[in-house]
C-alpha cells in the first residue's frame, strides 16, 4: 500500500516538475532544448527526496534507499551536464565526475 502512494507521489511530482521546465521555456529563462536536460535533473532532485522517504522503512522486494538515491544522482548528473554543455562541455565532465564521486563516498559509507 505505501509503494502505490510513493508511485502517485513520483507521478505527480514528474508533472510538477514537467510544468516547471514549460513555464521557464514560456518565460524565455531556457530555449527548448534545455527542457528534457531540465526535467531529467529536477526529477532527480525529487528521486534523492524519494530515497529520504524510503530509508526509514522498506520492504521486502522493494528498491532499497541507496538505489534510488545513486539513480537520483545519475539523473542529475545527467540531466546537469546536458544543460551545462551549452555553455562549455568542461563543465558537463566536472559534473559527470563529481556525481559519481560523490556516489563513490556514500558507497564507502554505507559498507563500514
């Protein structure tokens, strides 16, 4: 019963962050291909908040928090280095390298 609530919470946040990235492009704040970079890191702001959530209890054949919080840093990472390549793809491979160090810390965290 609570995977189907955290199911409508992410469905819903996805279209929050959907109509957040459309009214920036409305807005003139980003040009039209910066929205699908803008999505994918938002969406994976909301993915790290969706691993807080699920740390505190999971379930049996459930994805655990660490999954869900190294995917949330992926998409960022993703969705971040995509929007900063516009500008110098220097920046795109600094944040590509600082996600997965930062992926590397807590993977060295979690196995004391």
């Amino acid at each position: 019963m609570a995977e189907a609530k955290r199911q409508l919470l992410t469905v819903g946040a996805f279209l929050i962050v959907l109509v957040v990235a459309i009214v920036l492009y409305a807005a003139g704040v980003i040009e039209w291909t910066l929205i699908f970079p803008l999505v994918l890191a938002f969406f994976g702001v909301w993915l790290l908040a969706l691993a807080a959530m699920r740390s505190g209890s999971t379930q049996k054949y459930e994805r655990g928090a660490f999954s869900t919080l190294s995917m949330g840093l992926l998409f960022i990472a993703v969705g971040g280095s995509w929007y900063l390549f516009s500008f110098n793809w220097l920046y795109s491979v600094a944040v590509i390298l600082i996600a997965l160090a930062a992926l590397a810390i807590v993977a060295a965290f979690r196995h004391k």
